[in-house]
C-alpha cells in the first residue's frame, strides 16, 4: 500500500520519530485521519489493519500491531503537535 499521494513511498513498518513533521508525515496524512476514525469509533485493530494497510494481521500478528499502534500513535502526535507545522 502506498500513502496517499502517488509519488509516496509505502507505508513504512514504523513511521518517522520526529518532532517536526516530515514529508512521509505529509503523504500519509490521509493514512493517519482513517487509524484516527478507526479507533475513535471503536473498531477492532486487526479489522482497521486489514482494511487500512490493505494486509492481514493473522499472518505476523506481532509485527501488525507494531505497525499499527505506531502510525496510530505518530498519527495522535499530529492532531496535539504536529498540525501547528502545517500551516
């Protein structure tokens, strides 16, 4: 899967730990709204991970869930840290 704009790289297993945004931060954007939706509504992270990532979590559970709780939480820096950066 790749981020939204199609010059993006795929998505990688851990997003960038940084505390200023970085372009990968800026082509993922819409990748981080929807780990938000998803977890603001309550759905199931290996149901988010599959639809989201486009993968199964079944196959290297330990390692989606890294991925995913780690993009979830670069995307939670974004709406308290991040987003200032942007504008």
């Amino acid at each position: 899967m790749k981020c939204e704009n199609s010059m993006a790289p795929e998505i990688k297993e851990f997003p960038p730990e940084s505390e200023t945004v970085t372009d990968y931060d800026r082509q993922c954007f819409k990748l981080y709204v929807t780990l938000l939706d998803a977890d603001a509504s309550g759905e199931e992270w290996p149901d988010a991970y599959q639809r989201i990532f486009g993968k199964s979590a079944i196959q290297n559970h330990e390692r989606s869930f890294r991925q995913y709780q780690a993009h979830l939480k670069r995307a939670k820096w974004m709406t308290t840290n991040g987003y200032s950066q942007l504008f």
